[in-house]
C-alpha cells in the first residue's frame, strides 16, 4: 500500500522502504550516529531538500533510528532501558494524583516511540528521570506504613 500526498509518495514511507532495502547494511552493528548524518545517511538516500538545502532525516521511528544508529545489540540496550522504566512504574495508583500522572507520562512516552526518532531528546530524559525519581524516593515516603494505621 503506497501512501500519496497529492503526486508526491510521503518522505516517511520511501524512509522506511529505504530502512528495509538497507537492512543488510545496519542490523548487526550499526552505522553510527555521525556516520548516519554525515556521510552515510547521504550515500544511501535519508536526505530530504528543505528550503534548497539537503538535510538528513531520521526514519520517524524511535526503535527503527536505534537499531540503524547501534544495531541489534544497541537496540536491546535500548529495549532493557525501558524495561526498567517499566519498573518504575507505580504498580498501584488508586486515587493518587502524583501516581496516576506518572502512569499517563509513562504511556505517553512510549506512545511516541514509534512515531518519533529524537529519543535522544530533553523530553524523554526529562520522563525517565521523572519515572526513576518517583520509584526511588517518592513512592517510599508516600507509602503508608502499617504502625500509622493504628
């Protein structure tokens, strides 16, 4: 199925179409962040013209940019990173304000993955060290200990 915007074939479909031409190329160990923008990402086609200038694009995909940038093995690790922020995710929330937000930031972080390639970005290190902050220190303090039940 060919996605159109008027004649022209969507720039994010031909990315990932070229994602899965140059899989052989990336898949083990990657091609390198800098590589990818300065001489790879060229020879191979992720460039797009914006304002008469030839820019190198990211592939639209937080898991897909990881596993071109480092390979199956940084993908894994990126993988394992969200394992643990999974982790930290308050197990029950109930009515606490501070614990259902948490939640809904986690959702949405990971709901962007697919659609975004800049995981590198201050947003998504923001949420995690939000996330980590919570399960290190907050959720003790706002657990109820049983001698304060009495």
């Amino acid at each position: 199925m060919e996605v159109k915007t008027g004649e022209r074939k969507d720039p994010r479909v031909s990315f990932y179409e070229k994602a899965i031409r140059d899989i052989d190329d990336y898949w083990f160990m990657g091609v390198g962040t800098g590589n990818y923008f300065q001489k790879w990402g060229f020879e191979k086609g992720y460039d797009h013209e914006s304002l008469g200038v030839r820019i190198i694009y990211g592939v639209h995909n937080g898991f897909l940019q990881v596993l071109i940038f480092w390979g199956v093995i940084g993908l894994l690790a990126f993988l394992a990173i969200i394992w643990q922020a999974y982790r930290c995710v308050p197990e029950r929330c109930g009515s606490d304000p501070l614990a259902l937000s948490l939640l809904g930031l986690a959702v949405s972080l990971l709901a962007l993955l697919p659609f975004m390639h800049h995981f590198e970005a201050k947003g998504f290190s923001l949420g995690l060290g939000m996330l980590v902050a919570y399960q290190r220190w907050l959720a003790h303090s706002n657990a109820v200990s049983p001698e304060s039940n009495n």
